[in-house]
C-alpha cells in the first residue's frame, strides 16, 4: 500500500475494513510508513543479536539434571557458569522443565512439600 503512494490515514482506513477492530492503531501503520520512507526495503525480519533460544535443548537439559543429581546442593550461577548459559536460561530448565524447586538451599521435586 505504501508503495502505491497511499497516505498512513488511507492505508488505516483499508486495513481497518479488512481486520475490523484488530487492526493497528494509527500511529503503528504511520511507524510502518516512516520505516519504509527510510532505509527498510524488506518485509522480512531483521537479525536480531542475543542468544538462540536453543539455550533449553535436550543436551542441555540432561547435563543440566546430570549436575543437579550430582550435587543437590549446586547454585544456579554456577550452573550457568558451568553450561555457560545465562541465569535466565536455567532457571525454567530447572523449574519448568524438570519441575525441581530450591527448598532449604537444596534442589528437591516440586511435589515434596
């Protein structure tokens, strides 16, 4: 649309009668405008920097309960240290995917209470 020289107002006008009240505000179409005025060229997504989120693979997971199984006791800055995974990254290894919990500085299934 914006190629087509349409003004934000008539571009929000059209994508409004497409998607009705799930369409952008006006403010995000005239961004979009704005970006492709300027440098933007593509409609693909840009590289974005950071780690992948591939951070809780299956060969992670494992090593991560290999260390846990070996010291209960383990802190999570040193597992991160370790697997050289930010803190972030372990902690919903630890919690959400194999469902251990800290209890009195000791790693334990969150059933035992």
């Amino acid at each position: 649309m914006f190629l087509k020289c349409n003004t934000p107002t008539k571009i929000k006008e059209e994508v409004k009668a497409v998607y009705g009240d799930t369409a952008p505000l006006l403010i995000t179409v005239k961004f979009w405008t704005a970006q492709f005025k300027g440098i933007r060229i593509s409609l693909e997504d840009d590289e974005r920097s950071g780690r992948y989120k591939n951070a809780t693979s299956d060969d992670n997971i494992a090593k991560v309960h290999q260390m846990v199984l070996g010291d209960i006791r383990i802190k999570v800055r040193e597992i991160a240290e370790t697997m050289y995974m930010s803190i972030k990254c372990v902690c919903p290894i630890l919690n959400q995917v194999l469902g251990l919990r800290e209890l009195s500085m000791l790693w334990v299934p969150c059933l035992l209470t």
